[in-house]
C-alpha cells in the first residue's frame, strides 16, 4: 500500500536510522560479549557507523546489478506468481513438519523444568468440581481457557500445550503470510513467511506455556483487518454509508484486542493510511473529501473506545464486582509489570543470530530509501510500528516479551529494503528499455538488406539470338515483285 510524505515522515526517518544503528551496535556487543571480548558499547557505536559506507556501497551495487538485469531480461507475471506459490507452499509444508518434529521429538522434561512457565499450565489444569479462575490479563484468560478445553480432550499432559501451539503457529504462517502480502507486497510476505516458518526464535516458543503464540494469532488478525478495511477504502470500495458501518465495526474488534493485551494499542497506527493512503478515483462513485476521512476516522476512534471500556463492564457484570475495581486492576496490572520485558524481548531477538544481521542489514536498505522514493513510499507505518514495538523501551509496556512481534516487524522491513532496491527505479528501467529498443531499430535501418540464396533449382535463362542463313543471297535475287503485262491474265 502507497502512502504521502509529510513532515512526520523525516522525523521517522531519524528515530529509524538512529534505530537501525542501535540494533547493529547491541548485535556486535552481543557477539562479542559470545565470544569473551569486552568492548565499550560506545566503541561498538563508532563502529557500526564505519559499517555504514560498506552499507551503502553494497545497496548501491544490489541496485545497479538489478536495473541491468532488468533491462535486459523480462519475466513474466505468471513466472511471479508460480514461484511466489512454491515458496508459499514449500513453507507451509516444511514448516508444518518443522514443528511437529520439535513438538513430538523434544525433551519435554527439560522444558518443563527449565523454559516453561508452570503458572498457565497450573491454571489450565482440569479438575473435577472446579474451574478457571479469573485472570486480570484478558489475554491471558482467553488462553487459559483455550489450553484447558484442549486439555479435556487430551488430558493434563504437556503435549496438549505442545499440540495447541503448533496449531497455533501454522495459522499465524497463513495469517501473517496474507497481512504483509496485502499491505507490503510480494516480496515482503515471502521473505517474512520464509522466516517464520524456519526461526529458531519463534519455534522455540512451542516449549513455553504463555499467551504469546495465541496473542500474536490475534494481532496478526487485527493487523489483517484493519490493513484490509484501510486499503479497500483508499480504493474508494466503499460508499460514504458502508463505509462508517465497516470501521465502526473494526472500532469495536480493536478495542477488544486492546483489552486484551494494550499492546493491541499499536495496530492503531495503521489508521493514519486513511489520511496518508493514496486515493484512487472511481467514476460511479464521488470523490474521498478530507471531511469523510474525519467521519470515517472518529467513527473507529469512538467505538474503539466503547468496545474498551465495555470489556470491563461484561467483566464486572460476569464477577459481580465494582466496574471502577475491574478498571484499576488492569491499569495496575501493567504498571507493576511495566519495563520487565525489553530484555527477556532482545534475548528472544538474539537467538537468531546469524540471520537476524541479515535481517537488520536489509532493513536498513530503508534509510537510504527516503531520498530517492519520492512523494510516495510503502514503508512509513511499518517503520512507525517498528519505532514502538521492535525491542525499545516502549517493548517493556507488556505483559509478556512478545518478541516475535518484533521479529515479524523486522522481517517485514528487510523485505521491504530488498523490494524496494532490486524492484525500485521502474521509470528508469522502462526508459533504458525503450532507449535500447530505439537503438537496435535504427541499426537495422542503416545495415543494407541481405538477401538469403534461394534453394530451389530455377529455369534456364533465356538467351536472345539472331536469324541467319547459310547460303548467302545476292540482292537482285531478292525482288520477289514481277511486272507482266496488262493483258497477261496469268495472275488471275
């Protein structure tokens, strides 16, 4: 999805560079730490910005080696697509296995004992005669409830977990797959579906008994949603009507999500693409005003609002308990909990380590992006999303870590550092192409035509020849007229 510059999108910028070179500095320091060497973080710093000539020299490379290419070869969008549906399929299925092997082939008791937290499980547990208590963390509730109906079935056994989870992580393949394909592109969704679906990071998540697989479900699903309704709106898809209706709609699952877990708070971003998306005309329909963006954006606003404050009314009406109890004790909550998470976050994101630089490096492809993108970019809300919730401080507002959030977001940008330098510089490269095209035409004219040797045997040529006598004749003999006489009748 295209968007606007504005002024705001140079302050991103800043705060993204700035970004991209806190995250090279925290890897080296890590990897070096890895490796016993102490090295100042501020050494670390100076470094990583030596890294950035090497940075752009190899950006700068990507980008002419694929505009020549791109010149002179074509592929065809059906070629696209059949390699776009291997990758998808290749993962899916790979992936899939990839976690039942991890589920049913780990030593569950070293998990148990040393990765899994025992409170969900605890709380999950079916006994008879009871049932699961309340919980402050919606999020956390909602799982609890889900990991026991899956226990009813299976039993108080740790493969319940194991088996809720990989379920859990092939949907978010698929979630996650059409989300970034619908709102970043091709490319983007590929490299971010290749990831996921081979992490270390994230499959070492199916031995930890916590909210985050389920949540992350869920903000890929609201994610989804509101990209969807955000670009079939600047798509002008929707009636004036239709469209206050919708967003109403997503008001109130947004608001829920962000009951359930306030980091939910930052798929609000995405609705800035309603002032900022670019807007395409529809001649049976009347033209986006700046006063329905408004309408349409207040109407999202205000009934996300409701449906969050509402949540705690159906908690109070369902416990029996004070509304203004219920309100407190989820604002308490995550202030007790406030700022455990940043470093639980970056030594999930560490994990990876080898490909996460891979990752970082084709992020920050971005940064040099700005300048030469024009009025128009696709990446500005997802660098605003990665702002908040790649791991910063604003990480520590949860509950949990949830540092696959910031793993995903990460591999959405890398893949939009890759399309937007190897597919970037369109015009140019239909411009060579015609300059080329130009160019091979005018030889053709100025070379003489070659004729190609017929094969066939042809007639003999006709050669003209002159009429003559043997015998010479002399000229008096060639009179034939004879005068006779008048009255000699011999001619009658």
């Amino acid at each position: 999805m295209t968007y606007r510059k504005t002024w705001f999108s140079y302050v991103l910028w800043v705060l993204y560079a700035g970004l991209c070179v806190m995250m090279l500095a925290s890897l080296c320091q890590w990897f070096l730490s890895y490796m016993g060497m102490f090295v100042p973080v501020s050494v670390s710093v100076v470094g990583v910005f030596l890294i950035f000539p090497l940075l752009l020299g190899t950006y700068a490379l990507l980008r002419v080696v694929s505009r020549k290419i791109r010149t002179k070869y074509t592929i065809q969008a059906h070629t696209l697509a059949m390699l776009e549906a291997f990758v998808v399929a290749f993962c899916f299925m790979f992936g899939t296995l990839y976690r039942l092997r991890a589920a049913l082939f780990s030593d569950f008791d070293f998990y148990f004992l040393d990765s899994m937290e025992t409170e969900y499980f605890e709380l999950a547990m079916v006994r008879a005669g009871e049932g699961i208590a309340p919980m402050t963390h919606g999020m956390g509730y909602l799982y609890v409830v889900c990991l026991s109906a899956i226990m009813s079935f299976l039993g108080n056994k740790i493969i319940s977990v194991m088996f809720l989870h990989v379920v859990l992580q092939v949907v978010s393949l698929v979630i996650g797959f059409l989300a970034v394909r619908k709102s970043a592109g091709r490319l983007p969704a590929c490299v971010t579906l290749v990831y996921l679906s081979f992490s270390g990071a994230y499959i070492s998540r199916i031995g930890v008994i916590d909210p985050e697989c389920l949540y992350f479900l869920f903000y890929l699903l609201g994610m989804y949603l509101i990209v969807s309704a955000v670009k079939n709106y600047c798509r002008n898809y929707y009636t004036k009507s239709f469209a206050v209706w919708t967003f109403m709609i997503l008001g109130i699952v947004l608001g829920i999500l962000i009951y359930l877990d306030i980091r939910s708070v930052t798929l609000l971003f995405f609705l800035v693409g309603i002032f900022t998306g670019k807007k395409e005309e529809d001649e049976e329909l009347p033209a986006i005003t700046a006063g329905q963006n408004i309408l349409v954006f207040g109407a999202v606003e205000v009934f996300c609002v409701l449906a969050f404050f509402g949540s705690f009314l159906i908690d109070a009406l369902g416990y029996g308990t004070e509304y203004m109890t219920e309100l407190s004790a989820w604002g308490n909550y995550y202030l007790s909990e406030f700022w455990g998470s940043v470093l639980a976050c970056m030594d999930q994101f560490m994990r990876d380590f080898p490909f996460n630089v891979l990752l970082i490096v084709a992020a920050s492809f971005l940064a040099f992006e700005f300048k030469r993108s024009g009025k128009e970019q696709n990446y500005m809300l997802w660098i605003l999303l990665c702002v908040c919730t790649a791991p910063t401080p604003m990480t520590g507002y949860g509950v949990l870590p949830y540092g696959t959030i910031a793993l995903f977001i990460w591999c959405v940008l890398a893949g939009l550092g890759l399309q937007n330098c190897i597919m970037g510089d369109s015009a140019q490269v239909v411009q060579a192409k015609i300059e080329k095209i130009n160019a091979e035409a005018e030889v053709e004219e100025i070379q003489k035509p070659r004729f190609i040797e017929n094969p066939l045997p042809l007639p003999k040529k006709h050669v003209k020849r002159e009429m003559d006598y043997e015998y010479p004749v002399a000229e008096e003999d060639m009179k034939f007229d004879i005068e006779v006489d008048e009255s000699d009748d011999f001619d009658i």
